[in-house]
C-alpha cells in the first residue's frame, strides 16, 4: 500500500467512524448500540491522528502508518559478533531492503536500542562490495523509524543511486529516545547518547554491514535536534566521520545542563564545538546546512559564517518550508548528494563548495 496516501486513509476513517456514530445512536438502547459508539470514537481519533501526520509530513501514506507499527514489535534478537546482517528480502538493481536491528549498549545510562538499515540496490548482488554509511539522527521527540516512515530516506537513496547521483550507500539511523526538547548529546551525569550514536552503533555497522570502515566513507547527519548533535559531534570527531548533513539546523540548547556545559565547561553548542575544534587543530569537515525559510533562517547564516572561519567547507542554504518531515523529506537528498561530492564519492565530480551567500 505504499501508494495510499494518508489523507486517503483519514478521510475513509472519518466516514466510518460517522457511520458507526449513526448506528450506534440508532441502536443507543442496546449492547450494539456500545460498541458501535466506541468504534466510532476510536475510528475518528484514528483518522484525526492521519489527518495530523498527512499536514505534517509526519506520517504520509500507508507504507509509513505500516513502519511505525513494525518498530512498535518487541526488539529484535542481538546478532552474534562478527556475523553478517542480512535484509529481511534480496534487493534488487534498482531496489534496496530496510529493516529494523538491536544495537547493544556499552554506553552509560543507554540500555540496548534498535536502529533502522537501509542497504542499497545490488547489495545482494554484489557480494563482495564494501559501501559507505549514512548514519542519521531523528529530530526531538522521535525515534530511529522518522527517517524512514516521514523521512522516507530509503526511497530517495535508491532513486538518487538508480540515478547515478549518489554512490551506492547504506544507511543507517538509530532510536536515540528523545523526548520532547532533548538533543542528543551526552548529558552530564546521565544517557550518553552520542558515545552511543558514535561507538556503539558505528561499531555495530562496521561488524555486521559490508562497510567501508573509514571516516572518509561515513556521512553524519540529522534532522532538527539531530541536525544539532550531528553538528555538535561531526565537527569535533573527523577521524570517525567524514562529512557533516543538518537539516533545520538550530544555534541553543533545549536542554539548562547542555546549555550551562558539564561541570562548568564549555556549552554544548554548535558553535563553541566549531570552535574548540578550531582551537584544538582538529581537520575541518565539508558541513551542508539547509534551513526553512517559515523557522530559524538566520541560524543557518550564523554556523555558516563560523564555519567558514574555521576552514571548513560550507553549503549553508535557505529553502522554503516550515520546520517539518515533509521539509526534511525534501532536502536530505541534496544534502547526502553534496557531502558525498565533497568526500569523492558521488558518481560526479565535486564542484566548488558554495556557501549561504548564494542561498540567503
């Protein structure tokens, strides 16, 4: 049902629940009469939920609504060190295969967590070919199946790959449980959610994905909150990650504990992360920033120009959009197109980077 788009659904649902209201109010003096008028409030808060997720983005069509269902299933088995994950149907050329894996945890205060796969077209065809990875951190509140239900990112890889767009990539984003107003960093005293994000899951990948284990084949990035932690991360760990992806990029904290920095240090924030790295003479990293024009503009403008005065090479852009899925759906394509162009391995030659003075 891919193709059903979810106002479809919430329209057939509120008909329904209108029906079931009329027949419960025509069979009120009866047990019927019960049921078919709870039906009919469960039909209308189904369909009120759709009709949200459809303005949103959030949840698009059918194929969505059935991935969220799928991560709500008990966690899957941890695989065996050193074994191979293996899609759960054979991809084809011009079709990849994603699923849902457990991640176990040595990070402290993160118990074990699901991430969501996505191989690329001919990973079952090509058997001994290594890739590179995209890993992707959802946004706050959310959790690792946004970029593939809303984010619908396993599409847009395998039509940017048919293209000869975009190398062929795997993809990987992992549940980081945020709620409302978190990012995804490592708090003082509590989750460690980006030793998580970077040792844990990158481990897990390059054990059981035909990876390129190299900082050069990894892309980092991430949508709202997890546009920030990758930003706040990417910069500061060049030797893991090769590139840096924000999209509806933002410049504070929700969080009092990251914005007054642990134990008296430094703010965990974009910009002094750009400017520790500077100070500490770690290698620049190739950063894409695309913010809405309808949310924060300005803070695209500002990493830009603290990015380039740290050497680093910026695409920093203003798209129209709000700060929603749909808005990410849209503009993580080009965002992966131009950090592989950057790092060499987009099927085109990389021209020279452009900053937000062509995109303000």
């Amino acid at each position: 049902m891919p193709g059903v788009r979810t106002w479809w659904l919430a329209v057939a649902l509120g008909g329904a629940a209108a029906a079931l209201g009329v027949g419960g109010w025509r069979a009120r003096r009866s047990a019927v009469g019960g049921v078919l008028a709870a039906s009919a409030v469960l039909a209308c808060g189904a369909g009120v939920a759709l009709g949200w997720g459809a303005a949103t983005g959030y949840v698009p069509d059918a194929h969505a609504v059935a991935l969220l269902l799928r991560s709500r299933l008990p966690m899957p088995a941890a695989l065996p060190e050193g074994s191979q994950a293996e899609p759960p149907h054979p991809t084809s050329a011009t079709r990849g295969a994603t699923w849902r894996v457990r991640i176990p945890a040595t990070a402290s205060g993160v118990g074990d967590r699901y991430a969501w796969v996505h191989v690329p077209p001919g990973y079952d065809q090509e058997p001994g070919r290594r890739y590179p990875v995209v890993y992707l951190w959802h946004g706050s509140p959310g959790t690792g199946a946004d970029w593939f239900a809303a984010g619908e990112v396993d599409r847009t890889v395998d039509a940017l790959v048919a293209g000869d767009r975009l190398a062929a990539t795997i993809v990987v984003a992992p549940d980081l449980g945020l709620g409302l107003d978190q990012e995804p960093l490592d708090r003082p005293g509590g989750a460690q959610l980006a030793t998580f994000a970077t040792r844990d899951v990158v481990g897990w990948a390059d054990d059981h994905l035909r990876t390129v284990p190299d900082a050069g084949h990894r892309v980092l990035g991430g949508m709202s909150a997890g546009a920030y932690g990758a930003l706040v991360v990417g910069v500061q760990r060049p030797d893991l990650f090769g590139a840096v992806v924000g999209v509806l990029p933002y410049e504070r904290p929700s969080e009092d504990d990251l914005r007054q920095g642990a134990a008296g240090g430094a703010p965990s924030t974009p910009a002094a992360a750009i400017d520790a790295a500077h100070d500490a003479g770690l290698d620049p990293v190739p950063v894409y920033l695309v913010a809405a024009s309808k949310d924060d503009p300005d803070a695209a403008r500002a990493l830009g120009r603290t990015l380039r005065a740290a050497h680093h090479d910026v695409r920093a852009l203003v798209r129209p959009g709000h700060h929603d899925w749909r808005f990410a759906r849209e503009q993580v394509g080009p965002g992966l197109v131009w950090a592989e162009q950057a790092l060499g391995l987009a099927p085109s030659p990389v021209s020279a980077p452009r900053d937000a003075r062509r995109g303000t």
